[in-house]
C-alpha cells in the first residue's frame, strides 16, 4: 500500500478479489471471484463468499462444488438408460454371431454327413437330425506329430544349396552364413551363396503348428569350400637312381605332396638316373600311380621332354572288376594328335566331340587335364585352353568317379623308346 486511503463503497471497489480451477477427471471447474477471508488457514473453495458489487451488501453462501458433484451425477443416471441400451445390442450382435456360428457348423455337418459336437461333455445323443454325432473332446491334450526332415542338397562345385521338396510339417530357415540370413526358403528353391572361403551355411528345420522336429534333429551345417584352391597331393620327379622298370616306384613328391603311392604295372617305363622316365621297348603298358584317399575333382599336370609317340594320360575311377575301369577321362596325346576320350562305367570309351575353345597344338611341354565336376579342361604347352562339358550322362556320368578319381595311367600304346616324362604332379581342385 501506499498510504492512500481506498474507497469501498463504490461497485467493484474492492481491494483484490481472486478465482480458482478445479480439475476433477477431464473436466475443469472455475470458482470465484471471491474474496480471501481474514487469517492464516486454507482456504475451502466451496465455502468461500463470493465477491459482490457493493461494500458490506449481503451476501449468500453457494456450495458450488456440491452443485457440480450433483450436475455429474444427474448426467450419469441420464446417461444409464444409453448404456443398458448398448449392453443389450452387444448381447444381441454376441447372440447373432453365435447363432450364425451354428448354422455355418450345421452347414459344413451337413456337407460332412455328421454332426460335430465340439465340447468338453460327452453327446447327449448319438445321432442328430439324421445325422451321426462326431464328439471333439475340448479336454484332450493335443499331441504334435514328430517329423525328420531331410537335409538340403550341397553343391560345393558352385557354392550353392537346394532346398527339399514335399516335406510336410516343416519350413527351412537361413540362420547364418552366405549372405541369405533370416530367410525363410521356399520348396524346392536352389541358393547361390556369398562370402569369403571357408564359407559356413546354417538352415534350421522350423517345425509347423501341429507338428515337433523328431529327437535328435538340429540345424543343418555346411562349409563350402574354395572351388579354386588347388592343393598338391602328390608328385614324381623321377629323381634317383637308374631302373628299368618302374614297378613299386614310390613317388618322390619331388613337385611337392604329401601322398606317396607307388607305380603298378609300370614295366613300359624306366627311370634313366637323369630324373626322367623314358619309354622302354615293351609294345604296350599302362604304369598307373592309385591314389588314396580319393579326390573327386583333380588336376593332373605332366612335362613331356620329348613327345616321340602316341600314349595316354588316363585319370580313372576305381576298377568294378580288376581291368575294367568304372569310368575315366583321358588325355589322347601322339606326335601328330590331342584329344579327349571318356567312359561313362559302361565299358569301352566314347568320343566327345571336339569341345570348345583354341585349337591344342602336339607337342613337347607342360600338359595339364583338370576335371571340375562335368567339365574337362585341357591346357596345351602354348597356353591354349580347351574346354569339354560332360553333362551328357549318356557319354559321361559323373557317377561313375562318385568315388574320385584313383589312377593316374601313363598308357603306352607302342613298342617306341623316344617318349620322355620329366615330372608329374597331381593335385586336388575345389573339393
């Protein structure tokens, strides 16, 4: 204050009077404009006197508060009828979708030729409406059927998988590695993978409603080799002393290995103490290294020094009876000629065309046959590259090396001594 004197007596002369809010739920309450009582207790909003327009008139005491509590309820019991209303329309809608519920189980009975009681009390009848009683006990606990699915097909060739088909109860699903992850896979679909070598896929086998893997059944793993590496397994140098027939020779892995075969029925060979094999006089033999364990894909890499006749560089199977290879590819090498043979396990060779790529000249050098799965490369001294595809079952089925390769023969095929063979090296490929 400043000391003035303040006149009351005019209307709204009042010094201060004051409003309040009060939220009850969502609703807001405005109360005032009163006058704030003498003293230091709190205030009750719902006693307090409302300001009038004229100093020391009469005033009333409204209990606001109370009017408010009152206006709600009488909403409320306004509203009661509203609300018994959409209770009996749900029950109604509850009671319409249950009857439709019946008719469509009456229908689909019908259509089934019984009547199906879905329930956890046995039927009261045996037949309604004509019609057998099919009772589903709501008691009984459900018991999944186990289910073993198969692994997936593994083509480590081309770094790919090919999911099973008609496997009821189960979904395959990529869980790690190669690029797929998270993927649920469809039947019968093949997948390219990615990634750097060794390259770990995981599938795991998701059990369907209704059904559980079978005891024992987890993810399928596989680890997809480098389809490029190349890994000497063994080699000759034909190092050492002076024989004239290289039967029982033990290869001297003098190009590197780690297998030691020996040669068999290796008489059309000799070793002449220089590291060379030379071709003795015998009219024909085969000299073959067998090679354990067996690789499938294999290159077989030979230094010619002097190409003076014809013979065979022969990559075969292992022998179904003694003598007759289960299959094999062979490299037809002469002063004059190249080209490819193959046998497909049935006996005898068969011609395989000209293949596709340069034109491989004879003559003296590195020789190298690669056999990738179905496809045969041959490299000739000069670089030139010469490619077969042996997908043609009725020419070649790779079944018949399902074991791998197990012989290397160097096959002559005439009396003649000019032949001569600095090294031979053979290696797996891939896988």
């Amino acid at each position: 204050m400043t000391g003035a004197i303040i006149d009351t007596s005019s209307p709204d002369s009042f010094s201060h009077t004051y409003t309040a809010t009060a939220q009850i739920g969502e609703k807001a309450y405005a109360y005032g404009p009163f006058v704030v009582p003498a003293g230091s207790e709190p205030i009750d909003i719902d006693l307090t006197v409302p300001a009038g327009t004229v100093a020391g008139g009469a005033v009333s005491i409204s209990d606001s508060w109370s009017a408010s509590i009152l206006a709600a309820e009488e909403g409320a019991e306004a509203a009661g009828p509203a609300v018994l209303q959409a209770q009996a329309a749900a029950a109604e809608a509850a009671a319409s979708a249950a009857q439709a519920q019946a008719i469509a189980l009456s229908e689909v009975s019908e259509a089934q030729g019984a009547v199906f009681k879905v329930q956890s009390t046995p039927p009261e009848n045996a037949t309604e409406g004509g019609l057998p009683v099919v009772w589903i006990d709501t008691t009984e606990q459900f018991v999944p059927t186990p289910v073993n699915p198969p692994t997936l097909a593994w083509d480590d060739a081309l770094s790919r998988f090919t999911v099973p088909t008609g496997v009821i109860g189960v979904e395959y699903v990529w869980t790690s590695g190669g690029g797929g992850v998270g993927a649920t896979l469809m039947p019968g679909a093949t997948l390219s993978t990615s990634g750097a070598y060794p390259r770990t896929v995981t599938v795991t086998p998701v059990a369907k409603l209704g059904y559980v893997l079978a005891s024992g059944v987890v993810s399928f793993v596989h680890d997809f080799p480098d389809p490029s590496a190349v890994t000497v397994m063994t080699s000759d140098g034909f190092g050492g002393s002076a024989d004239p027939d290289i039967t029982g020779r033990v290869a001297d892995l003098g190009l590197g290995g780690t297998l030691t075969p020996s040669w068999v029925d290796a008489a059309a060979w000799n070793v002449d103490g220089a590291g060379r094999a030379v071709a003795s006089g015998v009219t024909s033999g085969i000299g073959r290294l067998v090679l354990a364990p067996a690789m499938r894909n294999l290159r077989v890499e030979l230094e010619v020094t002097t190409l003076a006749e014809d013979f065979d560089l022969s990559v075969r199977g292992p022998s179904r009876v003694e003598g007759k290879p289960l299959g094999y590819v062979e490299l037809a090498l002469g002063p004059s000629s190249v080209g490819l043979r193959v046998a497909n396990g049935a006996g005898g060779g068969a011609e395989v065309g000209p293949g596709s790529g340069a034109t491989l000249v004879p003559q003296a050098g590195l020789w190298v046959i690669q056999i990738y799965v179905t496809t045969v490369t041959i490299t000739d001294p000069a670089s030139h590259v010469r490619v077969w595809d042996l997908s043609d079952s009725t020419k070649f089925d790779p079944g018949s090396l399902r074991d791998g390769p197990r012989e290397i023969w160097m096959r002559k095929n005439s009396a003649g001594t000019g032949t001569v063979i600095d090294s031979i090296k053979m290696s797996k490929v891939g896988f």
